[in-house]
C-alpha cells in the first residue's frame, strides 16, 4: 500500500485543520514572529529579543547543525535502549551513527563539517562514539552510556562553534523532545518501567541543562508543559499515559523552537526531530519479536547438524550416501535466505563454510574418516561464528538445539551398535560445554544448578561412561535425559519464537536422521524416530506446534504432511532422503514463519507505523510544511515521497531498513532547503565520500604499493569498509600477496601495529613506512592513505600474527589481523 496524504490522513481520521499540532500556534506568520506566550496571557515579544532573533544568521549550518542534533538524538536512543536492558540493540545503534557519519558525504556533510569546526573535539568524538558502541556490546551498560553522552557533548561543542546562540538553544530544547520521544519508544515497546525510569533520568538532567533556561524564557506556559509531560512520564504505572505525557512533552519543545529562533531556523530544527523520530521507529519496529536474523541462525544450526551427519555416516561405511548429503546442503544453502545473511554478518565465515562443504564432501567421497572430521570441524567453526554474529545472546538456544541434534546421533548410534562412535560425541560435547562454546555452560549454570548438574555430570558424563563401556540401556538413558535437560533449559530460558525456531533446527536433522538409519538398513528405527518426533510436535514441543499453526496454517499441515511422509517412506522402502529434504525445507520455512509471526504479534511493527503516521499528521499542520513547500518543491516532494514509503514499509512488512534510511536522506534535504542552502544539501549517494581528515582527497598520497585496482595475482583480497576489515582475521600461507581493497567510506590506512607483529618481521603499512610512529605521522601528513579504487598490496614473509590497523577508524574499531603460517 503506498502513502499518500490523504490515506494517511483518512487512515488516522484527523483533519487538515491541525491546530493543536507540534509546529502549528494557529497564529498567522507575521504575530507568531512577534508574540510569545507567558503564562496564560500573550504578551509583545522583548525588542531586544526580536532584534536577537533578526541577528541570527541563517546559512547552510544551521542544517548541519540540526543533523548533529540528529546524531545527538540517537546516541540518547542508545541510553534509553540500554535503560530497557537491551544492550544489544544499544551498541548497534551506536555503530550505526558511526557507520552514517563516516558515510556522510560533500563539504557539507556532518563529518566534513565537525572536522572543519575543530579537528580535536571530532577525533573525540570518534573516540568516544567508538568506546560506547564496544561497551554496550561487551554488555557495560553503565560506561556506555558515559560514553554516548561524552559523545553528545563533543557534538554539542561543534554546535556553540558554528551557530549562533539562539540556534544552540532551538537545538538543545528539540535535543530534549527526542529524548521525551525515546520515553515514548520504550513504552510502545512495553518497556513500561524502563520507559518511566527514563522519564525521570530526563527530567533530572533537564533541570541543570541550559535547555532550562532556554525554555522556561522562550515561554513560561511551554516551559510548564514540558515538565508536567515529562514529570506526568516519570510518575505514570501504564505504557498509554506514558506515551501520552511524553509526546506532550516533546510538541512543548518544538512549540518553543519557534519562539528562540527565526521560522526558517526552527523549521530546520523540527525536520531533524522529525529524522529523529524516524530512527526511533525503525529501533521500535527492530525490538519485536527476534527477528530474521534468528531464523537465520536457526538455519545455519540446522546445517550444523546435517553436516555432522556426515561424518558419522562415513564411519559407518556409507559414503557415497556421505559425499550426497555434504554436496546438498551446500546446493540448498546458494539458494537459502541464510545465503547472503552469513555473507553480511561475517564474510570470513560464510568464505570458511563454504570452502569447508567443499573439503567435506571430497573427504566422504575418499571415504577418509579423519579427513571428513577435519572438514566438519571446519564447517562447524564457521558456522557457530556465523551464529553467533546473526543471533547475538540468542545464540545459546541455537546451541542448546544442536547438542539435542547430536545427542540424537549418538542415541542412533547405540541403537546400531557403534557405541564408540557415540562415546566420541558425547565427549566432544562435553569438551564443547566445558569451553563454553555460545556461552551454554554459562548460561545453563546460571539458570538453575540442578538443572546444570542434572545435565552434565549426571547425563553427558553418564553418557560417556555407558557408551564407553558399551551399555546400550544405560547410554541410550542418559542421551535421552542430556537432550530432556537441554530443552528444558531452552524453555526456561528463551520465548516461545526463539524456542520454536530452535526446535525446528532440531526437528529438521530428525528427519535427515531417519533418513540415514533408512540408508543403513535400519527402517524401523527410523519410523520410530519419526513417531516419536511426530508426538513431541503433538505435545507442543515448547510451544513450537501452536507458534506454528498461528503464524501459517498451511504450512503447519503441510509440514506435519511432510514428516508422515519421511515416516512412510520408511516404513515403505521409498525414498526416505527425498522425503526428508522435502519436510526439511518445510522445517526451515517454519523458522521464518514463526519469527514473523512474533514480531506481528509484538504489534511494535504496527506501533512504529504510528510513530511514523503521526509525524505525518504533525508536518501537514506545521509550519515547516509550508515552509519547506515554498523553499523547495522538489525537496518537499521528495520528503512526502519518503515518509509516505517508510510508513507502507513498516505497515507492510517491506525493507525497513532501507526505507528508513531514504527517509533520512530525504528529511536532510529538507533540512537545507529550508535555511535556503539546498545546493549546499549533502548528496543522496552516501558512497561518496569528500572529506579525508583535512585535505582534499586528491592531495593525499598513497606511496609504495598503493595501487589502482586490485592486482590478479593477489592471493587474498581484504576489503576496507566504512569502519571495518572484511575478514578482520585472515589466514594465508607464508609467500601470500594479500591486498587491501578499498570498499567503503572515506580513504584508509593500513598500518601494522608495531608490537603486533613477529619478531624478525619487517614492518609493514600503506605508505612504506619504517615504523607505527613513522606511519601515524606520516598519516597527519595526508601520506600512506587508500582511496576509492585502490588497494594496498603486501606479501608476507614471516609467519606468525600480525595486528594491523586504520589510523583515522581505530578508535571506530577497525582492526584486523593476518596469520601467517609455515
């Protein structure tokens, strides 16, 4: 559905006639200019401050002044999302701003500006802005947000530097709406004490800041309603009232806007809150449910355990059957929605999947049992980290689902007799647990000490001794007890989504297990397994059967259709593997299903779209919207168009992310257009880049092997983007030419770190320098950078590691590392 004025309008059922909107005093132009109110009487504005107001100097800094105040909006969303307790999110918000003001382009641009404003207070920036985005990820919530507020400042700093006083206050009075919007977020996400703890933290900060002042001058009546909002926020019990009171808090400060600033200022200053609001809705609709990216990972775990399957299969003598099932996942997994996920989240590892699905299937195919295990550990590591990068915390479940999966095998191995086999699985997992690997023993210790006792010591451990010693009753016991202490885990522990798309994984390699005791002769048992799948699916199965069947009944009946199929073919002498293909595509669909289907549930997908409908509703009765119309009529259009797609994106299901994105560049063009500088307005492609750390890109130098292009007898090819090595860890042989290629962002370094390196080696870095001091001098000196097109070459001599690094993204976390081997 696409978005126009009028569905939005008759879609929430207001009037044009929006007096009573953010923006919108009902007063004609020329008495808004002159009047303010106090109290509950309009009195003739100060001369003085009229005069103040004529002063102010409207150009094309004002608007990036108000992106800055963008910026300073979402570092506070971090803060408040850390308040909820979802650090997670937090850091990636925090990456994101980082990621678009690396990626911010032309002289205009926010990151070329704060450059140019002070070269000292932007590193900083950078620095904290990169230190809060590795706290709120390492989960220390409480030096993140010191960090992001630090971050704040430094942007607040730039502001004083660039633009008159009375554009600082219009900011920093806005700055306080976005975050009385954040109190809103968080209670449309249910987050109703944090969303109140919030509420009170701005209230408290709000009494010291100079925003204060600004506000209660501007007027004592705003001033008045943005306390009572903000205060009738801290004191409220339910996520209504909250989300009331704060947005009648925020409207308060953009009403204010117009009384410290001229009418072209504020108008480029409510714009920015509007962007503002924009991120707002796209974290809100990012928090319901776990999203795809666990799907994801719950279909990479599910190839987690069919490629161990393969390795038991070719113990037992099958492997050709081995050789088929290696060379089938990887033909599902070029087509699969996990496909380009991995690629994304971790390049390295998607590379080592796939290289090592290729080492696998040679290996069964040779029918070379130590091979084949050295394949599967290859595909295994890589996978979990591709896990873990798409799932984050959620990556515990996953691995709770694949040791169940290869507690199944060695539960049929016993049953065919091969109880070593099962004694060596069981006592991998067991090192797996103790290593911690997802965090498992962490968490299933934390959860509950019997549970963590019951689990290990008395069933994995037992496990070991029974298969060890060759007692089938006791080993097939304890396997069964080991997989039910795990799924309790996940049950305690994870929603009913989560649980759900785990038990899929887990669901999927039962049928791929039926399929391969078929393969080996042993078709009753492999009926049994999926009977008895088929009656764990019945009881509910954490909640899985009924999280499916509400999210699609047809594939519901389609996949119970599809695992009676595996069980006849079983029983029939058919095509047991065809069939279990065919239920385990319906298994990998359920995964998705199920995800979706919480997030609708969720309902904050629904919710942002309000968010977004009402900023709607607010610019079509505001005076930027007339304002903005008269400056620019394109960018006016452009940023209808925009808002209208992000809202039919958000309602529908589309590419948030994008939309969002759009939305974004669109609202700063029309944030340069209304202080009448849009030839100044930033380019919409964010992958030109014109700043580079204080000289025209064409005045830096690259020197020794700074190359155009990417040489063909590189051996391995690293790819330098907005603020990350892809892969950060590479491994090459010692001889291997390695290039540098530029992929992103503003021009790089590559700069070993001195200490970082092997002793003997030779010190390396773009721009041939003899030392790390030498290289960050020369760096200042706009020497040894790689620009768009170009790459850095370097061969290595020296095995051991070596630690390099971006001079100007370091503090961004863009470090990476090359192992050389013999």
């Amino acid at each position: 559905m696409t978005y126009s004025r009028r569905t939005l309008l008759k879609t929430t059922g207001l009037a044009v006639a929006t007096a009573g909107l953010a923006g919108c005093s009902g007063q004609d132009d020329a008495s808004a200019k002159t009047k303010t109110t106090t109290g509950s009487s309009e009195t003739e504005t100060d001369e003085a401050e009229t005069t103040a107001q004529a002063d102010v100097t409207v150009d094309a800094s004002v608007a990036v002044a108000a992106e800055w105040n963008v910026m300073r909006a979402r570092l506070y969303d971090s803060i408040a999302l850390a308040t909820a307790g979802h650090l997670g999110s937090a850091g990636q918000v925090t990456q994101d701003v980082f990621k678009r003001f690396e990626g911010a382009s032309g002289e205009w641009g926010a990151h070329e500006q704060l450059e140019a404003t002070n070269k000292e207070n932007y590193e900083t920036f950078e620095e904290h802005l990169g230190g809060a985005q590795e706290a709120f990820s390492n989960g220390n919530a409480g030096e993140g947000t010191d960090l992001a507020r630090q971050a704040s400042n430094n942007l607040l700093a730039a502001q004083r530097g660039r633009v008159d006083a009375a554009v600082v206050d219009a900011l920093d009075v806005l700055l306080f709406g976005a975050r009385a919007r954040d109190v809103e977020m968080l209670a449309a996400a249910g987050e109703v004490e944090a969303a109140a703890t919030l509420a009170h933290d701005v209230y408290e900060s709000f009494e010291s800041a100079s925003a204060h002042d600004a506000l209660e001058d501007a007027s004592g009546e705003l001033y008045e309603a943005f306390e009572g909002g903000i205060e009738g926020a801290a004191d409220a019990d339910d996520a209504d009232s909250i989300q009331q009171s704060a947005r009648a808090a925020a409207d308060a400060t953009v009403e204010a806007s117009y009384e410290l600033a001229p009418e072209s200022v504020a108008g480029a200053t409510h714009l920015a809150l509007m962007q503002s609001v924009g991120f707002d809705a796209e974290v809100l609709a990012g928090l319901g449910g776990p999203g795809d990216d666990y799907a994801h990972a719950a279909s990479l775990t599910l190839y987690r355990a069919r490629a161990a399957d393969v390795a038991w299969l070719v113990a037992q003598g099958k492997s050709e059957f081995a050789a088929t099932l290696a060379g089938d996942v990887f033909a599902h997994f070029e087509g699969a929605r996990a496909h380009e996920a991995l690629e994304e989240a971790d390049h390295d590892a998607y590379e080592g999947f796939e290289g090592g699905l290729e080492s696998l299937k040679s290996a069964a195919e040779s029918g070379d049992a130590e091979a084949t295990a050295d394949a599967l550990a290859t595909v295994d590591e890589n996978l979990l980290t591709g896990v873990s990068a798409l799932a984050g915390e959620g990556a515990t479940t996953l691995e709770a689902a694949f040791f169940r999966a290869r507690l199944a095998d060695a539960r049929e191995l016993v049953e065919l007799g091969a109880t070593d086999r099962a004694a060596s699985i069981a006592e991998g997992l067991f090192g797996r647990f103790e290593e911690n690997e997802a965090d498992i023993h962490e968490a299933v210790e934390h959860e509950s000490e019997e549970l963590y006792h019951r689990f290990e010591e008395e069933h994995l451990a037992g496990l070991v001794d029974a298969a060890s010693a060759g007692n089938a009753e006791k080993a097939i016991t304890h396997a069964e007890g080991a997989m039910d202490a795990l799924f309790e885990f996940e049950a305690a522990v994870s929603t009913t989504a989560e649980v759900s798309a785990a038990e899929a994984a887990f669901f999927g390699a039962r049928g791929f297990d039926a399929a391969g005791l078929a393969t080996l002769d042993s078709s009753d048992r492999a009926s049994d397994v999926v009977s008895s799948t088929f009656e764990f699916f019945e009881t509910g199965a954490g909640g899985y059967h009924g999280a499916l069947e509400d999210a699609d009944h047809d594939l519901y009946e389609s996949f119970e259709g599809a695992l009676g199929e595996v069980r006849t073919a079983a029983e029939e002498g058919g095509d047991t593997y065809g069939a279990a293909k065919t239920y385990n595509q319906k298994a990998v669909d359920s995964m998705y299903a199920v995800v979706a289907n919480a997030a609708a549930d969720a309902g904050l997908a629904a919710a942002a779209s309000g968010l977004m409908s009402g900023v709607f509703q607010t610019f079509e009765g505001a005076r930027v919207h007339e304002t903005l119309e008269e400056s620019d009529h394109g960018a006016y259009e452009g940023f209808e168009e925009k808002l209208g797609a992000y809202v039919s994106a958000l309602e529908d299901g589309g590419d948030v992310d994008a939309s969002a994105e759009a939305y974004a560049t669109a609202t700063l063009r029309a944030q340069f257009a209304v202080v009448g500088a849009i030839d100044k307005a930033p380019s919409a492609d964010s992958s030109s880049h014109g700043h580079d750390h204080g000289s025209e890109e064409t005045e830096l130098s690259g020197g020794p092997n700074v190359v155009e292009g990417v040489p063909e007898d590189a051996d391995h090819v690293v790819k330098m983007k907005a603020v990350a090595f892809e892969p950060a860890e590479l491994t090459v042989k010692v001889g291997d030419t390695v290039a540098f290629e530029h992929a992103g962002g503003e021009p790089h370094s590559v700069t070993a770190y001195g200490d970082k390196i092997p002793e003997g080696a030779a010190y390396w870095a773009s721009g041939g320098f003899e030392s790390q001091d030498a290289a960050e001098t020369g760096w200042d000196e706009g020497k040894g950078a790689v620009q768009s097109g170009q790459s850095y070459v370097h061969t290595f001599e020296t095995a051991g590691e070596h630690g390099y690094y971006c001079v100007p993204h370091e503090a961004a976390g863009m470090t990476g590392e090359i192992i050389v081997e013999e």
